[in-house]
C-alpha cells in the first residue's frame, strides 16, 4: 500500500514537471515570436537620414550652437519624398534634423498634393515631424490653411495646431482655436469657437467642435450650433451643412427663427438654394404676427412659411378674440395667396397677399363656444369665409347645424353668421328627449355676441319646436313654408314668422309618437362633438 501511494507522488511530481516544461516552451515561443514581430517592425522602420543638397554656403564652427553646421542661401534638404527648401538653417546631422529660416517651403514629390511655406521650421528627420512657425500656409488641392504654428505628421500627411487657424475653401472660410488637418482623409476636424463663414457673411456658422470633408464640401457638428444670417437663424445639436449646394440637416433640438415666425422639430432639413424645408417629428411653426400656430410630426416649409404642409397628427392653433380655435385634419396646407382688392366692388390694381388654410380628411375645429367636424375646410384670410364640405357638422352652444355644404362668414375673429346648401338642418336641444328643429334648401343663420339670435330659411322650410310656458313644454308645433324667418334668445325660440303659404298645426304633448316628434333626417350627434381640444384627434 505504501509502494503504491510513493508510486503515485512520483507520478504526479513528473506531470507537474511535465506540465512546466510546457508552459516554459510556450512563453519561449510567444518571446521568440515577439523578437521576431517586433524586430521586422523596428527594421520596417528603419530612419532614413536627412539630405543635404545644396546651399551656397556653409560654416562649421565649434562655437555655433549644438555643432549645427551654418547653412546659407538656396538650402535645399531631401528626406524621402521630400522636399525642403528655405533661406538658410543649422543643420544637426548627427541629430538628423535641422533649423530652417525665412522663406521656408516643404512638399512632396509624387503623390501628396500638400505643400506647406512658413517663415520657421523644425524638421525632425528621426520622427519626421515638422513644426512650422510664423506665417504658415498650407496648400492642398482643395484649402489653403493659415496659422502661426502647426505641428505636421509628414509620413502621414496630418497636420495639428492649437492656437487657431484659418481655412479657406472656395468660397467658404473656416477658423477655430484647435484643429486636426487629415489629408488622405480630405478632412479637417475643427476644435472650440469654430466659426464658418460662407461667401461674405451671406451666413456664419457657430460652433464647438465640427468635420470638414474638403472634396464634397460638408460641414459635420457635433454641439450647440447657431447659422445665422441678417434675419434667420438656425439652432441644432447635432447635423450637418454642405456650403457646396446649400443643404442642410439640423438634429436634436432642432429650431429656426426669424423676427417673426419659428420652427422647432426633432429634425430639421433644408434647401437654401430653393428655400424649401423639411421639419420632422415634434413640429411647432409659429407666427406671431398672423397668429397661428401649426404642429404636426411632418412639415416641409417653403420660402419663410408662405406655404406649409402638414401631416401626421396635424394641427393648428389661432388665437381669436382672446379664445384659442383648435383645428385637425389628417393633412393641413396653407399658402399665401396674392389677390386684387376690390373698394365698393370694383376692382383695382390693388395687391394685397392672405393666408389661406385648407385641411383634406377627418377635419375636426374645437373652440370654447364652437365646434365642428367635417370631411374637409378651406378658409381664406382674404374674404374671411370658410367653407366645410363633405357631411359637415357644426355645433355652437346647444345648437346642431349640418348641410351638405356649409360656410362661415368670420367678421374680426368672431363667426358672424353661417349658410347652409342642399338641405342644411339646425337642431337645438330643448331637453334631453325633446329637440326644436328647422330644416330647408338654404338657411343662414346669424350670430350675435356668440349667440346664435336669427335663422332665415328659404325655399321650402319645414319646422318643428315645442313652446314653453314658464319652462314647460305645452305642445308640439309642426309647420313648413317657402319661407321662415326664426328669432331666438339664450338658445330657445322666441318668435317665428312664417312667409309664403305656411301651413303650421300644434300637437298636444303625447298626441305623437317619438318618431313623429323627429324629422326624417334627424340624428344627434354629440357623441361625435369635440369636448376638448384633445377630442379633435378622435374621429368616430
């Protein structure tokens, strides 16, 4: 038992061994492996030594500074592909760099494009990084940079600076305290007080930290940015402008205002060539001097909201007397339109320009004391009518006013009086089984103080109300004439004047059947009546 148990301890001492034997040939390997990587890296690369070849004259003298050899007139060094030239400099060989004075230039020769002048350089050949100073242009096929100090990667042609800069590209300037200069890139990235500025203050653009890409033109930003013009300016977070084509897509927090109007949207993508725009998710335009307000979550805008669609939840709001009406439709359009005015009905050679408002499908109006749903509205500011077309319905206090076609006559903000073509129908709650009703081919009726006080009706009206005698019902009266002219007050008839062949019976209370008590064409509506202006987004 004892033979066994040592056998064992032996067994697993030579796989510990084993084991270690392992492990070392594995980190021998990995060693090996690295030497290897590392010393084809390190032979990869491999400094190239810094040329001398030309000037007109040189100095060594043990006095000048560092053993630097004094270099004087057409001094032109060569390291690789490049080019250094400058007016004279100390040349450290030993150190592979050198000092350049006056009239530096560095460029490359074969591929890269860039080309660098400055008035001081540093030229490290070891690290190939050259540092310019003073009256540093850099040249490239599409910007010229200016500064008084860049740092530039001449292996792989980037360039840095930290005390601003300007870039100039076509038309367009760009400057900021910071920036990194990406040739192959053809970009330059663009680092606090970033400022663009685009064919002469035509606009400017403010910014924080910003991408050019110097072949297609755009502006990328990545902060709080502001372009502004005389009268407009544009706010965003994040986005982009190309100065090439005039396109731009401002995001997150999206607004752009102007002495009197504003838009606000998720997103915000406009055309300033053609001054067409496109607002998305969360849209809020506002007028402050034609009083509206328009939301919606897809808006495109033309020419500072002369015309505007709306969809996707679209609305507006107008302020009216110190009320606020509430209007929705699946799409909202509205345009300025240019007319002829016309003084005592003739017309002149008068412009004058009105905003007209038209709303396609499901179209519901909620105001505190008028409310209507109907298929489609047009209203024009120019005549102040509004006309409700497909199975309009209208609701004013206690009152139910549907037609075929119906329009509403607006007289300083307020609903003077309305038409209604093709059978129009005014229903108006006595209590809750008992309403008074007027129908005919044609009915206005007419408001005052808000009030519906007067109803004319012609060509064929019929009629059915039932009269109080100190607030209870006494009977059931039934007419129909050519015409009828209805006068009331707080909602209830006062007085009925019947023209033309009436022919009028009154019913005592339960002599008629509910049916009887109804015309053919009654049917009320309230459930459908927006309480709220939230309501005007539900459509039955």
């Amino acid at each position: 038992m004892q033979k066994n148990i040592n056998l064992f301890s032996n067994i697993s001492f030579k796989n510990n061994q084993c084991v270690f034997i392992i492990r070392f040939m594995r980190f021998t390997t990995i060693i090996i492996l690295c030497i290897f990587f590392f010393g084809n890296v390190a032979f990869a690369q491999k400094q190239s030594q810094i040329e001398l070849l030309s000037a007109k004259y040189i100095k060594s003298d043990k006095n000048i500074k560092g053993g630097a050899r004094r270099l004087i007139g057409n001094v032109k060094f060569k390291q690789d592909s490049t080019i250094m030239l400058c007016d004279s400099a100390y040349f450290y060989s030993d150190k592979n760099m050198f000092d350049a004075f006056s009239n530096v230039h560095l460029y490359k020769i074969g591929s890269s494009e860039v080309d660098v002048k400055s008035d001081f350089l540093r030229h490290h050949g070891n690290r190939k990084m050259a540092y310019f100073r003073k009256n540093v242009v850099l040249r490239d096929m599409q910007v010229v940079l200016y500064t008084d100090s860049l740092d530039y990667d001449i292996n792989n042609d980037i360039g840095y600076y930290l005390y601003g800069a300007e870039i100039v590209d076509s038309a367009t300037t760009l400057t900021s305290v910071k920036g990194h200069y990406y040739h192959h890139r053809n970009a330059i990235y663009f680092k606090d007080d970033v400022v663009i500025n685009h064919n002469k203050d035509e606009y400017k653009l403010f910014t924080d930290t910003l991408k050019y890409n110097t072949i297609n033109k755009t502006a990328y930003f990545f902060g709080p940015t502001n372009m502004v013009n005389d009268s407009n300016n544009m706010y965003a977070e994040y986005g982009w402008y190309n100065t090439n084509n005039n396109k731009a897509l401002f995001k997150q927090n999206a607004l752009y205002t102007n002495p009197t109007q504003s838009i606000e949207a998720d997103s915000l993508f406009m055309d300033r060539t053609i001054e067409f725009g496109i607002a998305y998710s969360n849209v809020i335009a506002t007028d402050s001097v034609e009083q509206f307000v328009i939301t919606g979550n897809y808006m495109e805008v033309r020419k500072q909201m002369e015309s505007i669609f709306v969809t996707d939840s679209a609305m507006v709001q107008s302020v009216l007397q110190g009320d606020t009406l509430f209007l929705h439709g699946d799409t909202i359009l509205s345009v300025v339109d240019t007319v002829k005015l016309e003084i005592d009905s003739l017309q002149t050679d008068s412009i004058g320009t009105f905003r007209s408002f038209t709303a396609f499908h499901h179209v519901k109006i909620f105001k505190s004391n008028f409310q209507a749903k109907t298929d489609s509205l047009y209203f024009s500011m120019a005549d102040s009518i509004i006309e409700f077309y497909g199975s309009p319905v209208l609701w004013a206090e206690s009152s139910q006013i549907t037609a075929a076609f119906i329009e509403g006559y607006i007289v300083d903000e307020v609903l003077e009086r309305f038409k209604l073509y093709e059978t129009g129908l005014i229903i108006a709650m006595q209590d809750s089984s008992h309403f008074n009703q007027i129908k005919g081919k044609e009915i206005t009726g007419y408001f005052r103080n808000n009030d519906l006080y007067k109803i004319d009706v012609v060509k064929k009206s019929e009629t059915i109300y039932f009269p109080t005698d100190d607030g209870e019902i006494i009977g059931i009266n039934k007419a129909n004439s050519v015409n009828v002219s209805i006068y009331m007050r707080d909602n209830e008839v006062q007085r009925i004047i019947y023209r033309n062949q009436p022919k009028s019976t009154m019913y005592p209370i339960g002599d008629l059947r509910p049916k009887e008590m109804v015309m053919k064409e009654f049917i009320w509506l309230d459930d459908q009546r927006p309480k709220k202006p939230e309501d005007i987004f539900i459509w039955e």
